[in-house]
C-alpha cells in the first residue's frame, strides 16, 4: 500500500508525456487549403480564425470549414473545435488558419 501513490505518481507523469507532440514539418503548400495537426503548426504565421455553423453531419462541418479557409486565403487550416449543437443534426466547427511558412514566402535577392 506504501508504494501507490508512487505507483500512481508515475503513471500520471508517463501519461502527461504521451500528450506532448513532436514539431514536424507541413506539407507542400498547394492551390487549397490544407489541413494540418498542431505539430505542423509550430513556424506558420497565423493568419486568423473561422467558425461555422451547418446541418448535417461532422463531414458537411469540416467540408465547410475548408471552403471558408480556401476563401480567406489561408495555405493551412486546423480545426480546433467540432461538436454538435444542442439542435440534432446541427454541428459546429471552428478553426485556426495558417499562412505558408517564412522560408517558403522569402525572396532571394540578386
């Protein structure tokens, strides 16, 4: 009995860590927006946020929120938020947009 709270101390800690993502890189920027996880995030600039409200289904919420990221003009999006409303059937979404990354924006000079 000595050894739980250690035993739960140390389970905690180790769970805490799995959480903790690893920087990676985002993909190719490309003609839509694309969406990304939040270890791609880390060197975009932000460019704002979007939220939406639609019938139908989780799809329909995120098929909408990238029609709004592609009308802003953002290279990444990433949804942060996607629940259904207290309407049956109604789902809202919400997300951060991202612009292409410093280095891909950058021009050379002669």
């Amino acid at each position: 009995m000595r050894y739980l709270p250690l035993l739960l101390l140390t389970l905690t800690l180790s769970a805490c860590s799995t959480l903790r993502s690893k920087p990676e890189a985002p993909p190719a920027p490309t003609q839509q927006a694309q969406e990304i996880s939040r270890a791609q995030t880390a060197n975009l600039p932000r460019l704002g946020s979007i939220t939406s409200s639609t019938r139908g289904s989780p799809d329909d919420a995120q098929r909408k929120i990238a029609q709004k990221a592609n009308q802003a003009g953002a290279t990444y999006y990433q949804i942060v938020a996607l629940s259904e409303t207290v309407m049956p059937g109604m789902w809202y979404a919400s997300a951060v947009l991202y612009g292409p990354a410093a280095s891909a924006t950058g021009s050379t000079q002669q």
